[in-house]
C-alpha cells in the first residue's frame, strides 16, 4: 500500500491543500509514502530477493484523503500524492532493469462516493430490481460515466453463480427485466460485511461507499478497457490485480481480461498477469479461474489435469471459451489464509462455502482438480496463485503471542511447501505488530514503513515503532531471505507442482470457539518435487532434486519417537536408506536414513 511505505517526496504531502490529507502524528489520514519512496528501497527489497511489487490500492486519482486509494474519481489522472508519471516512469523503469515485475491494482467495477439514492442520502438503500433514481451528492463529476434515471422496459442481464460454484436460476433474479440506462448500478447498496447472494453484491453500491459500474453493460466495459489500456501504456506495467474481484460480473471480467491481453501483447507483453481478489471458498473462486468451472467440471484425474492444455481440453470442463479466462490467478489466496489460521492455531468459525481441505497438501490436489490452471497466454498448466500469511486487510500476526513464530511457519508453507507465489505485506519481514484498525469485523495492521510519530493502540510506548524500519540486519528479513533464496538454487521449491504427504503423526485439537471442528496438529512430512513425465529442471540450479519439507504446528519442544519398520507410525523420507539428508535452515545439520526406514510408493526419489 504506496501510502503506508516510504516518504520519498514530502512536497506532495498536502497536493490537495486541504487540512484533510497527511498527518504525521495520525493513522488515519495519509501517511505521505509515494512512488519515490518505493523507487529509494529497491535495493532493500530486492537484497532479500523480492521479485515483484504489487501496489495495493489504485495509482488514480482518489479524495484527498483516500489514502488506500481504492475509490478513484477518474480513471485517465494519477493521484498527485504518489508522484507524477515522470516519477511513476522512472521507478518503474529502474523496477524492470533489475528484473522485477509490478503490478497495479484495477477496480474496475467500483469508483469513489460521488453518486445517492433518491431518500436515501443518509441510510442505506435497500435493495429494489426496478432501481432507485441517482443523484449527485454535491458539484463533483465522473468525466467519464455518468447516470440515466430512464427506465428501459428490457434489459440483457449477466449469468450468476452462488457460493456453491452453482450457476444462479431464480434466487430472486427472475425478478430482474428492465433496467436503469444508466453506466451505473442503481439496485442500492450493500455493507461490507455480512451474507448476501453473491449477485447481489455485484449489482450494489460498495458498503455505501463506492459506486458501482455497470460493467455487464458492453458500452460501460468498452470504456473501462480502454482507459485500462491507456494506463498501462502510460505506465508499463506487468499485470492488474482486480480489487474486490468476484463483485465483478464474470462474463464481463472475462471480456474485460481477454481485451486487456490484447492491449497487453500490442505492448510487448506477451503474458500479461490478471490476478483477481477471490474471497470466497474454492467452489466460488472456481468460476473465475481462468475459463471457469462448476462442481460438475472438476478432473477427479491429477494426472490428467496437469497435462491439459488449451489445445487438448474439451470445451465442456470449462464454463467460459477459450480467451474468456477472467483470472489467471488468486492474489492472496483466502482459501489458504483461512487453512493458516486452522493449522497455526486461531479459534472460530474460520472456514467459508465450499472450501477446501485445511491440509495443505490436500488442498492443493483439489485446486488441481477443481480449477483452471491453465495460463490464458502459453496455453499449458501454470499455477500461479499468489499465498501470503497476511495482506492489508487482516491482523498481523506477531500481535498475538507467538505470533511470530506462527508468521514464520505460515511463510514457510506459503513460500516452500505450496506451488505459485509467495507474498508478504509491507513490514512482514520486520515482525511488524501493531493494528490500525480493531473493529469487530475488521482487523488490520497498515503501519508505515518509513518514520511516523502516529500513536499504535499496542505500540504507543515502544519507540521502536516510530522507526523507519528498513533494517537489513533483521533476523525475520533473514529468514525470509533464505527461503526465497532455496527457491532460486532449487527449481523444485519454485516451480515444481508435485507435492505428496508421506507421512504424519498428528491428532485433533478441539478448541472452545470452533464449534466442534478440529484443529490437526502434529507433525508432517511432504515432499515437493517436479511432476514425473511433466516437468524437467536438469538444467537449472540443483536440477530435478527433490525437497524433503518437515513441519509441526504443535508449538513446543519436542522428541519424537517413531518405529521405522512400520509405515502406519514411521517417519517417512522421500530418499533411499543410507542418504545423508542436509537442512536447508539453520544450524544446517546432517541426518543419515536409518537403514530399517521404509521407502515411500511411488513418486519421483531423485
């Protein structure tokens, strides 16, 4: 999030001048972290191996104090707190010419605050099929979009699915015929969190905040292209993350893709990266992947599903035509963040509809069969969903006790265990620990990076956090630091989607708030390598050498105890008896199999 990372121009602080922007004594307003700023810490980022940067919130325009930048106002003008587009160019430019990628966040469907509702301007507006009559709240304007109160008697509505991956029939859309011929959605609005038919989210004005396009209107959509497409020849991005993604329609958001490829590849990009915000369960997030897939469409086959290509896949396991495919790609991966929070300990309802299995292992086969992996632009299976232990809209672990020991386990999985890309928030690698926000329903830490004399709820008395925290010598930065440096050296941690458990001793853990569920805890062990017949690295780094991953959640000291000539309660390695196993983690000991050690079924060994 640009704004909470580093002040690298305070002339822009104030651009607006109004007494409503920066605050350096505050949390609230903006902090002052801009493009500059991100430009002056590339060599941190990239000393501990980062590879890209995905910038939270959009470059465009926002209110002055929009400091997460998410409701922009006018889709051709960059928000002057971040820098001008020489700023904006040269950073770039330098990101690229050490290698990096970026990504810019895409709204799409949502804008600021500038339209109400009819009788309706100070409580929320319920929902109505026939619409409400819009207004402007004061002399602002959309240039670009604007309102229609004029009823139109019929109207082409878009295709809905439900939590369950389920195409929508009834549900109360039969009630839908006319429309608005309006570039805006006029049904009412929504808040942000509570349990809604997924469709009615994507009609709704965004916790009354953020007025909705609408986007399944193809005069709407052609615009918001074509402005999209401005923006990244004007700035040179990599890929758009598109924020709040499955409030987007997703016939539209598979047009809207299949255009922004071309765009893409007429600017030399030829695999151009769509990410989407996908905060529901797998089933949901299915129809969104790549071409999409209902329930029905699953390849219960992992083998066959690893081999399908967009040349050798029949129409019929996809929801959408090829070219259609909406999202390459889960930018934080929910599904797995909620997994964390099981297996590291968390206690509550934590799980969503149609989710997958809390094992990691586990659930990664699912993605396999349930989902489109297949990249839009080479036409064979990449998975590249993006895993993080923490984004800007949760808490941040070490706030709670051992948290940082479980952050450090959470980037372990998200960075070696599971195939795609690992992610981290901003101060992650510091064990940033204070919270921004503590509302019931909404808890986040968003600390900035640089210098600020804000007062923090936990943090007020510790100087530390006042601190520009750029620290090199951390010891959470240096552990990230290896991790990302494993997967350079072995192609397996970085690219290899073979990932099998082979053995594990662990029991279920019933905690008081979680009604019932069980938490598993023990200890596993999994071997990641590359997929036999699929995929061959010999020659890359350390070849096709396979990993063997060890993890426990149970949180103490502990000695095990294992009898080796029995599968059912050995420790199982993915190696011959006799092999001299090194850890790549510190102290970097060595271990010889014991010769009474069972050899695992099946599976690549080398």
């Amino acid at each position: 999030m640009l704004d909470r990372f580093v002040n690298g121009d305070p002339t822009n602080d104030d651009a607006n001048g109004t007494s409503w922007e920066h605050d350096l004594t505050g949390t609230q307003l903006r902090h002052g972290g801009d493009i500059k700023g991100l430009q002056d810490t590339l060599d941190y980022l990239v000393g501990m191996g980062i590879k890209g940067i995905y910038l939270a919130g959009s470059p465009l325009i926002n209110m002055p104090w929009g400091a997460d930048a998410f409701s922009p106002l006018d889709l051709t003008l960059l928000d002057p707190h971040f820098g001008e587009i020489k700023a904006w160019r040269e950073c770039i430019d330098e990101m690229h010419a050490r290698g990096m990628y970026v990504i810019l966040d895409n709204t799409m469907a949502t804008l600021g605050d500038l339209l109400g509702f009819e009788g309706y301007l100070n409580v929320s507006t319920p929902l109505a099929f026939g619409e409400h009559n819009a207004l402007w709240k004061t002399s602002r304007r959309y240039h670009d979009f604007d309102f229609n109160n004029t009823e139109l008697p019929n109207c082409d509505y878009p295709r809905f699915w439900d939590d369950y991956g389920e195409r929508v029939v009834g549900n109360g859309t039969q009630n839908f015929i006319g429309c608005r011929d309006s570039d805006f959605n006029q049904y009412g609005d929504i808040a942000a969190f509570d349990i809604y038919p997924e469709w009615q989210r994507q009609l709704s004005k965004f916790a009354s905040v953020q007025d909705r396009l609408r986007e399944w209107k193809p005069s709407v959509r052609a615009k918001i292209q074509h402005l999209s497409c401005i923006q990244l020849a004007m700035l040179d991005a990599d890929g758009f993350r598109m924020d709040k993604g499955q409030q987007i329609t997703v016939d539209a958001q598979g047009e809207f893709a299949d255009h922004i490829r071309e765009c893409a590849s007429s600017l030399g990009k030829n695999n151009f990266f769509i990410p989407g915000e996908i905060v529901s369960g797998n089933a949901f997030g299915a129809v969104y992947l790549g071409r999409g897939k209902e329930p029905s469409m699953a390849v219960n086959d992992t083998e066959k599903a690893v081999r399908l290509t967009s040349n050798n896949s029949d129409s019929s396991l996809f929801i959408r035509d090829e070219g259609k495919q909406a999202f390459d790609a889960a930018c934080f991966h929910y599904s797995t963040y909620r997994a964390l929070t099981r297996f590291l300990g968390m206690d509550g309802d934590l799980g969503a509809t149609g989710e997958t299995p809390v094992d990691f292992v586990e659930a990664w086969n699912d993605f396999i069969k349930t989902t489109d992996l297949i990249n839009a632009n080479t036409g064979v299976f990449d998975p590249r969903h993006m895993y993080g232990a923490q984004n800007q809209d949760v808490f941040r672990w070490p706030t709670i006790e051992n948290g940082t020991y479980k952050q450090n386990l959470a980037n372990f999985i998200t960075t070696l265990l599971l195939p795609g890309i690992p992610m981290l928030e901003w101060g992650e690698e510091q064990a940033f620990y204070v919270l921004d926000n503590t509302a019931n329903n909404y808890v986040f830490g968003r600390q900035s990076m640089s210098s600020a004399t804000g007062t923090y709820d936990k943090g007020c008395n510790d100087e530390w956090n006042s601190l520009d925290h750029r620290d090199p010598s951390h010891p959470i930065r240096n552990i990230i630091k290896s991790m990302f440096e494993m997967r350079s050296r072995y192609p397996v941690l970085n690219d290899g989607f073979y990932v099998k458990i082979l053995s594990k001793q662990t029991y279920p853990v019933y905690l008081p708030g979680s009604m019932g569920t069980a938490t598993e805890t023990g200890l596993w062990s999994v071997l990641r390598s590359r997929w036999p017949g699929v995929q061959d690295f010999s020659d890359q780094g350390q070849g096709n050498q396979s990993v063997w991953l060890l993890y426990s959640n149970e949180g103490i000291n502990k000695t095990y105890d294992f009898d080796c000539s029995d599968n059912t309660s050995a420790l199982i390695a993915p190696f011959d008896r006799g092999t001299t196993v090194k850890n790549l983690l510190y102290p970097y000991d060595e271990i010889t199999l014991f010769d009474a050690s069972p050899q695992i079924l099946g599976g690549p060994k080398s």
